[in-house]
C-alpha cells in the first residue's frame, strides 16, 4: 500500500467503503497532490479514467510558451501543465512574457467550464455536452475516448503516432559512438567532464527506418517523463559539433571547495591535456553509459517535481561554442577572484542534455496523428530501458 492510498484510508474510516474508495481515488494526480479534490471530482465522475492519461492534471489545466534573452538572442520555451502551474509560487526571473499569479490563468477551456459550473462532481456531469475545446466532440465524447476535451488538437478516433521502439540491448547493438565531453550547467554548483557511450542520432534515425537527410524533416523534439522537453535542428543532427575542449584544475582539490566548480572522472582519455581538443568528433548522440558505467535509473522526485538519476538514457549535446567551464548563476558572483564566475555568452549546454529520454519525435508529427503521452505512459519506458522514435517518416 503506498502513502497516497494510505492517506486516504484515513480519511475514509468514518464512512467510506473499500468501493468508494476505489471509484474515488485518483491514481495519477494524486501522486504529486494528495489533496487535489478536483481530480478527485473527476474520477468520481468518470471512474472509467481511473490510471488513464486523462488522470491527470493536465485534463484541466494548460501549459504555456515563453521567451527569454539569451546572447543577444530571443529564445523559445514551452512550459508543461505542471510546471506553468508552479510559476504561480516560483516564477522565473528570466521570462519575458506575464506569469501566471492565480489557478484560473493556468486553466484550458474545460477546466474553466467547470470551474464556471461550480467545480464539482456534478458541474462535471452538466458540462458533459459541451465542446470546451470547440473541435467538433463534446466533453463526453473525448471523455469516453481518452482524449483531452481542453485540447483541440486532441480528438475522438486520432490513432497514436505510430512508433518504433529500442531496447537497451538492440540500441547497444547499433554502432556505438564514445565522446568526451564538457556539460557546462547554467545554475548548477557543478560543471561535469564525462565520458559518453551510445547512438548518433543521424544513426537512430536510420535504424528507425528514416532517411535523416530528408529535407522534409524539421529536427526532432526529445521528451523525459516529467514532461521536460528540448528541441533540436535537423544541422545538430547530420553534423558533428566543433571539437571540445578540456581544461584542468577546476576541481575541488585544486581550488579548495569554496572556489571549486568541476568534477572529474577518474579515467580521462589517453592525450588529454590541459587548454587542449578534446580527443573524436562530437555528435548529437543518445547515450547509455557513462564513465564506462550504466547510469543510474531516474524518478521522480514528487516534492520537487525533478527528475533524480540520470539513466536509462540521456541526450548528449556538445558545446556549440566550446570553451572553458564557469561558475552556475546560482553560485556567483564568488570571492575566488580567478575569472570564472558565471558568464552568461559561454554555451551552458548541460540543460539540453535531457535525462531519462523516453521519446524522440521527428518533426513534423503527421497530420492526422495523437502525439505520444510522455508525461503519463514515459515512466513504462524508463522502467523496460527502452526508447521510442516517432513522427515523421514513421509508418505503421
């Protein structure tokens, strides 16, 4: 029995049943909101949905796109459901576009119909007939076929995107690729030099069965199971990145841990030195060692939203603009007084190399198509080690 369920035991000795409890309890939402009553509305509603992916928060809620600066350019980011509800509490500082202040401005159309309706069991039942996302399907109808009735782009008789998936030992049997490289953290206490084994992703693409150089092809878009997702051009992936580079004597050991900032493995490549290339070509590559050694299995931290672990697999992105590690904005400015405190024009390439990927998608996703539920069917992925490439050039 975990925590939630017992919880709600609790709740329910006065009066509930082992039945209510089953009709009532909400699996999903439940898992980072314990006391989301409105879920719980739901399930009670549509008991049928119970463990689905419409048990969840995002059946009510919507996510948010903004842009920040960043080297003088504009930058493009979608926030998911769950994360553009927590910049109620925690908005980011770097955010061009207004941030949400209250529950209701992160509400899709059928979580604000039934708000309107008086958020409860029965609002839910008199808003059935309705088209809160104005797609031709009532609330009820998408309702009964598992599909968003707040997303248009989400209707009744959609087949999911056909996929090809990889397991471990078939991705293992590709051509692997090893790579030493930088990952340069924008807050982080730590910057990471580390050895990567895995797929090129030029490469995955053709195992998957599509021609990588189609000119159709808009880059692909790679997702964890927390909802985090980083895009990438069709040029990150057909060529390899400028060479890294390596620089020594960053470690705690040599700058005391007050002014340290990079961790070292212990084995570097043979001909590393210090202001030097690093040692092979740099690709966009999916990797599934590190160091020599399987990375550690992520979950989901349900306090903090964030993903812990590394592994099964993770995305590995070379520096754009190699050069040397700086502190994370968090950690500066210091007292070192020794030139590298964080500055914001060097490549801090750490936050595109997505952990636990569970999906690749090749842009465009054909017209026609329901994308993949990262957020709730993701976690299946991570705990089969296996990863799905879907999207265009995919066909059943």
């Amino acid at each position: 029995m975990n925590r939630t369920t017992l919880l709600l035991l609790i709740t329910c000795l006065l009066g509930c049943s082992e039945d209510d409890i089953k009709d009532h309890f909400s699996s999903r939402a439940y898992k980072g909101h314990e006391s989301d009553v409105d879920m719980n509305h739901f399930a009670t509603a549509y008991p049928a949905t119970i463990g689905t992916r419409l048990d969840d928060c995002q059946t009510c809620h919507t996510g948010g796109t903004f842009t920040f600066d960043k080297g003088g350019q504009t930058v493009t980011v979608y926030t998911n459901p769950c994360d553009f509800c927590h910049l109620i509490q925690h908005p980011s500082p770097d955010y061009n576009e207004p941030q949400p202040t209250g529950t209701a401005q992160t509400l899709n159309p059928y979580g604000a119909q039934y708000v309107g309706a008086g958020r409860s069991v029965e609002a839910l039942s008199e808003i059935g007939s309705a088209d809160a996302d104005g797609d031709g399907f009532t609330n009820d109808e998408e309702i009964t076929d598992s599909k968003y009735p707040g997303d248009a782009n989400s209707k009744p008789g959609q087949e999911v995107a056909p996929a090809v998936t990889f397991t471990m030992a078939e991705l293992q049997g590709l051509a692997a690729h090893d790579q030493f490289l930088l990952a340069n953290s924008h807050k982080q206490e730590y910057d990471d030099y580390a050895s990567y084994r895995g797929v090129r992703i030029v490469d995955l693409l053709t195992a998957a069965g599509v021609d990588p150089t189609d000119t159709g092809i808009q880059g692909i878009t790679v997702f964890a199971p927390d909802g985090y997702m980083k895009d990438f051009p069709s040029a990150e992936i057909l060529y390899p990145f400028p060479a890294g580079l390596y620089f020594a004597g960053l470690d705690n050991a040599t700058l005391g841990p007050q002014c340290g900032f990079v961790n070292y493995p212990d084995t570097l490549p043979e001909g590393l030195v210090d202001g030097g290339e690093s040692p092979g070509e740099q690709w966009l590559t999916l990797a599934y060692q590190r160091d020599g050694l399987a990375m550690e299995i992520c979950n989901l931290d349900i306090t903090s939203g964030r993903i812990n672990g590394e592994g099964p697999f993770r995305i590995v992105v070379p520096q754009s603009d190699p050069g040397m590690p700086d502190r994370g904005s968090k950690y500066s400015p210091t007292e070192c007084d020794d030139g590298h405190d964080y500055d914001d024009s060097k490549d801090h390439n750490a936050g595109a190399m997505v952990r636990g990927v569970t999906g690749i998608r090749i842009n465009p996703l054909p017209a026609g198509y329901e994308d993949f539920d990262h957020q709730n069917g993701g976690w299946a992925f991570i705990d089969s080690a296996s990863v799905i490439v879907y999207g265009y050039g995919i066909t059943p």
